[in-house]
C-alpha cells in the first residue's frame, strides 16, 4: 500500500515538516500534537478512522474516555462548550491575560460630522483669550464679524460671560466692555438677551465650578441694564421661563434686588469691578462736549463717530444728541454738519433710535431755559424735528400734540406754559435767596392753586440737578409749603407726577431713581405726608414701572432702624435733626419761658430752631402746657410770635387742629382739656390767629359754644 504521504502536494509535505518539528513546544496546548497532527490528517487523507466516530466530534474527558459531544463543540458533561456560545451569558473579558482584541466582533465605526456650532465655539473660544490678552476690542469685533455665522451670536455671549465668571476683575470688566461695544454694531439686542437667558439656564451647572456664580452673572445682568444693553423688561420676562428652584431664578432677583434697585446703583454697578472704563458723568459730559466743538472744527464725521464708540458709554447717547442740537442752535454756521453727524451716527447704529428720541425729549424738556440763551430755540428747534423725521433718523413717534406733557389732564396748555415759566423763575430765585415767605408771597400772586403739584415737581426736579443745599432747601421748603399753601391732596398729586415722569428724569439725572426715593422718605418723616399716602401714590402709578420701585424703595427707607435721623441728615442740610431732637428743644425752650423767661427771648429761640415748617408744633405744646400749667401765660407768647410774623396763620391753625385731633388723648390726663380748647379756640379766632373757615370751631364735630375765661 502506498504511503499516505503520496497523497500530499509539495505544499502540503513542507506544513506537516515544520508541524512535527513543532510538536514539542506545541505540548502546553489544549490540543496535543497527536490530535493536530490527527485532525490535519484527516482533513487531507479524507478518511475516517474505524471506531465509527468523526475525531473532530470527540473530546476526552479528564478521565481519559471518550465522550461524544454535540456538534461544534457545545454541550456535554465534562466539556467547555462551544467555542462562540451565543445562546448563554458568556462574553469576552477584556480583563481576562488571555484576551485577544482580535476576537472582538466587527463593527460598523462612521466617520465623525462635523458640527458648525462646536466649530463656531472653538473659534470665540480663541477670541476671547486673545482678547482678554490684549485688550483690543476693535480686533475682537473686527474677528467676531469674520466668523459670521450671526446666528450663533448668543452662544459668544455665554461663552465670554462665562469664562469672564472665572477669572479677575480685569477679564469681567473687559466683558462688560465688549459687549457694549459689540451691541447693536455686531451682535443685536435680541441676540444680547439670549445669550444671557442661555446663560440663567446654565446657572446650575456653573455655580458647581464657581462657588459665587449667582451674584457675579447678576452683575453681569445688572450692568448690561445700566450699559442699556439689556432691556430692564428681560428680568420680567426671563423669570417666566426659569423654574422656581433654579439658580438663573436667583439671579434674576439679586439683580434687582440688590443691584437696580439699590440707591446710586448705576454708578455703584459700573465701579464693581473697578475697571478703567470708570468715569463720572461730568467727566463723559465734558468728553462729549470737546469732540463735538472738535468735530464743529474739522468737519470729520468718521472721525468724530470713532470718539462717540471709544467713549463706551452707550446708554448715554442721548446727551451726545442734546448737546449737538444745542450746539446747533447756538452756532447756526454749524447746523448742517451737526446734523450730518446725527444722520450718519443714527445710519450705523452707533445712536440707537431709542437714545435719537430721548436726546430730542430732553431738548424739548428745556427749551424754556434754552430760551434764555438762545430766543429762537423752540423755533429753531420746531425746525429740526420734521428734518429729522423726514431723514428717516428720528421715530415719527417723537411727535405728539402740545401740552401732552401728562401734567393736569384736559388743563389750559397756555395756562400751564405761563405757569410752569413762573414757577422755574420763582424756583430759581429761592435758591439764591432761601427766602421762603417770598416764595409763598409769589405763588400766592400767581393764584393758580390748581398747578401746585406742577410746581413740587418742578421743584424737586430742579433741586435733583443740583447739589446737597438745593435738595436740603427744596424739602425744608415743601414743608412749609404744606403748612401754608399746599394740600396733602396737592403734595401726592405732585410726587405721582414725578415718578410717572421718573424714567425720564433719569436721562438727565443717573440717580434720580434714588434720590426721588429719598424726597418721598423725607417727606413722610416731615410729617408731609403719612405713611399711606405712599400707598395712595403706589396704587397710581403702573405695577411694574419705575416709579412704583421708587415708592418700594421709600418705604423700605422708613422700615428701617434709626431711619428718622438718617433720613433729615441725607442731605447734609442745617435743619437735619431728628424729629424728636426737635421736638425736645421746643418742650425746653416752652419751659424755660414759663418759669420766668422774657416773650423775646423765647421768640429768638424759636427763630434759632431753623425750622419754620414746624412752627405748629410749638403752638401745639404751648397749649398743651397751657392746660396742664393752668396758666394762660402761653398765650401773650404765641401772640407775639404772631404779631411778629414768626408764627403765620396757616401755621397757627395746623397747631390748633392737631389739638383738636387729639383732645380724647389728652382728656385723659387733663380732665377739662376740652373747654380749654373751647376758650383757647375762641380766644385765638378774636386775635385773627387761625384761619375763619377753621372747623367752624368744633368738637367730636359739634359746635362748641363760646366760654367765658
């Protein structure tokens, strides 16, 4: 018989050489020799050996017999199983030192897509570090406007806020910085707004990394309203969309609670962060008005735009437009190119149209003082607002009827022009004169009772523009104008007007917010006006306007401890004691003269009080001594201070209508406190001390019959 290997190619003879040379270091392995050498036999020889059963179907078992096991491998007591068992949990073991990561199944891997948004924040990301490395905003804008991609703009203002939230003071002032300067240049109020809402609902997951994320993204918000960049609406709004336990909900409401709604908050916002950026009004006023005489001189629009941009002010735009069109009116050479400046500043976006409106408000808001100076400003100023329109850089909303000025509805609008004249003039000469009889004096010849709260408003705005002594005057004077003219009806009528006026205000005014905040406190301290007339005026005024934070703010200034003194002190002014200081020196002066002291000596010291307006409480304790002493030498007192014009009538009358306001109080310490009121009220109507209409001299609201002494 032949040999086997007769059957066998070249090819074949050469792997069954090096399989038996290999035997001996093949031993270790799960197959013997025998059986690889046996199975690549069989594969080759195509015979089967006799005992009737495949070799490929038969393991040995550890006891050394043969089993037969199922097909591939799999089942079978004693045997491992099949080598891909799919039915079973069995997996490959990464861990196993027998893995084999070529065992591993195929799978499908697709290639990566890129995504435009992930690009676009690879690409600010970049930005931002070099900005914050160099400073240079023009370059950052310039990069920005190259990326295109616009629609992503919202994500460029979380991802500059949120790498400015880790870092130094410099980088979160640099933030601030470039956004006012990328606002309405490049990046839309609209795109502003998402950015930030995107990053209130990301605030959860930065407050994990940065331990004080709350209060720093509310300075941000904070300080992109006071930059004008931020509408104040979108707190309103943004709370709507957030969840009640969300971080961007807290936020919100540190923003406005300790941030915008604080006294002097935009100019304490704009300092937090200490940056260079940092100038004071009169400084930016003054900015404004050498590059405008600059750009009268050489003409160049381009130039003066760029000194308009550096200056990083944005949300004081309007006195770059009220300071141009009085320029314009003052040197009429110059109209032409002043309003090729505004034309061209309102054509780049570089003047909003919303800060283009209040420039010209503010003008017309003061063309009776312009008028001084300039006799043909409302004419000249009449001129300018239809160009302006037609030139398509004003709203032809800036236009409204005469007189729509909402101080007395359906009034005479000459009537009220002339009136308004009269008070500035009166207004102005108190300032200079601090005389308060010759202010009543005046306001008594003009007989326009009606337009009293026309002139508190006149008055406390006024007084805001100017310094602590104006302030400390104007409120010294609107209470003794509530003892004398005006009444409480007339005071609330006023504060209404000015706090429905109060976003306007503040244009002119940066702090106006506060400082009408604390006329209001002040008022109510002076016993001007009662607490509830705070309420009075608050359920006047719209829910969520301006005016009804400054009343919020008030009240909250009353609420808190000491806040008397506090408060007749904020100004600085000679006559800020507390109420009670007062009160003590009179009960002492009173005193003193009833133990013996000389009528003139007592009426020097009530001069020396300083405090006109609250005569009445003199007349007041002196009566109430009066009673108490039995002895009616009080009243040669208050008749000399009458006589002399110290004490007038109006101020008598309040005195002896706070008595009579209180006699069931005093009836309990003085039993016949009522008919003393009766003699003293009798005595006092023979003496022309109070007013004839005064209660038709009442108590418990019934006449009092006269009484003998």
């Amino acid at each position: 018989m032949a040999s086997s290997e007769g059957f066998l190619t070249d090819e074949q003879r050469v792997v069954l050489k090096i399989a038996a040379q290999n035997a001996e270091t093949l031993s270790s392995s799960p197959k013997s020799p025998s059986s690889l050498f046996s199975e690549h036999h069989l594969k080759v020889g195509g015979r089967a050996p006799t005992t009737g059963i495949a070799v490929r179907h038969v393991r040995r078992s550890h006891s050394g017999k043969f089993i037969r096991v199922k097909k591939d491998g799999g089942g079978g007591k004693g045997t491992w199983g099949k080598l891909l068992d799919t039915d079973g949990d069995s997996h490959l073991d990464r861990n196993d030192p027998n893995y084999d990561s070529g065992e591993e199944p195929y799978q499908l891997v697709g290639t990566t897509v890129t995504d435009p948004l992930d690009e676009y924040k690879k690409a600010v990301g970049t930005l931002i570090e070099e900005y914050f490395s160099t400073g240079d905003v023009d370059l950052a804008a310039s990069e920005l406007r190259e990326l295109g991609s616009t629609n992503y703009h919202p994500y460029f203002i979380k991802r500059l806020v949120s790498m400015a939230m880790d870092r130094h003071d410099k980088e979160k002032e640099m933030a601030s910085v470039l956004l006012s300067a990328l606002y309405a240049d490049v990046v839309t109020s609209t795109q502003i707004s998402q950015g930030f809402l995107l990053l209130l609902e990301s605030a959860d997951d930065l407050a994990v990394d940065i331990l004080d994320a709350v209060d720093i993204l509310a300075l941000f918000i904070a300080r992109a309203v006071v930059d004008d960049i931020l509408p104040p609406a979108f707190l309103t709004r943004a709370m709507k969309l957030l969840p009640e336990s969300s971080k961007g909900l807290q936020v919100l409401q540190t923003a406005e609670k300790s941030y915008l709604s604080a006294p002097h908050h935009a100019e304490l916002v704009e300092r937090r962060w200490g940056g260079s950026t940092h100038i004071t009004v009169e400084e930016v006023k003054k900015k404004i008005a050498d590059l405008l005489r600059e750009y009268v001189e050489n003409g160049d629009t381009s130039e003066a735009c760029r000194c308009i941009r550096e200056l990083g002010v944005s949300f004081f735009h309007h006195e770059v437009v009220k300071r141009a069109l009085v320029l314009a009116m003052e040197i009429r050479t110059a109209e032409a190119i002043i309003l090729k400046l505004l034309k061209e500043a309102a054509e780049e976006g570089l003047i909003s149209p919303s800060q283009m409106s209040k420039g010209f408000a503010r003008v017309s808001e003061s063309l009776d003082d312009l008028a001084l100076d300039i006799p043909s400003a409302k004419s000249l100023f009449d001129s300018l607002v239809p160009r302006a329109i037609s030139e398509g850089w004003l709203d032809a909303s800036f236009l409204k009827p005469s007189g729509e000025d909402g101080d007395i509805p359906n009034g005479d609008d000459k009537k009220v022009k002339r009136f308004k004249e009269e008070a500035v003039t009166i207004i102005h000469e108190y300032f200079l004169s601090d005389d308060i009889p010759e202010l009543i004096r005046s306001l008594e010849d003009l007989a326009m009772p009606e337009f009293n709260p026309i002139f508190l408003k006149k008055l406390i705005t006024l007084a805001m523009d100017r310094k602590n002594r104006e302030k400390e005057m104007a409120s010294v004077l609107l209470s003794a104008l509530h003892i004398e003219l005006f009444s409480t009806e007339d005071i609330v009528n006023g504060f209404v007007l000015l706090l429905e006026s109060a976003e306007d205000t503040a244009l002119d005014i940066l702090d106006a917010s506060s400082e009408l905040a604390l006329f209001l406190a002040r008022a109510v301290i002076d016993d001007v006006l009662a607490p509830l007339n705070l309420e009075e005026i608050g359920s006047k005024l719209p829910p969520n306007c301006s005016g009804s934070e400054t009343v919020r703010v008030a009240q909250s200034l009353i609420a808190a401890r000491h806040a008397g003194e506090r408060i007749l002190r904020c100004w600085g002014g000679g006559t800020g004691w507390a109420v009670e200081d007062a009160k003590d020196k009179i009960l002492k002066l009173l005193e003193e003269y009833e133990s013996g002291g000389v009528v003139s000596e007592a009426c020097q010291c009530i001069r020396d009080l300083g405090m006109p307006f609250f005569n009445h409480e003199v007349v007041k304790k002196a009566l109430v001594m009066a009673m108490e002493k039995k002895n009616d030498r009080m009243l040669d007192l208050l008749q000399e201070c009458f006589g002399e014009g110290l004490i007038t009538i109006n101020q008598m009358t309040k005195g002896f209508t706070r008595i009579k306001d209180g006699l069931e109080d005093l009836a309990l310490d003085i039993p016949n406190a009522e008919e003393k009121f009766t003699f003293y009220l009798e005595y006092a109507k023979k003496k022309g001390w109070i007013l004839p209409t005064f209660g038709s001299a009442m108590v418990d609201g019934t006449p009092i019959p006269a009484a003998a002494s």
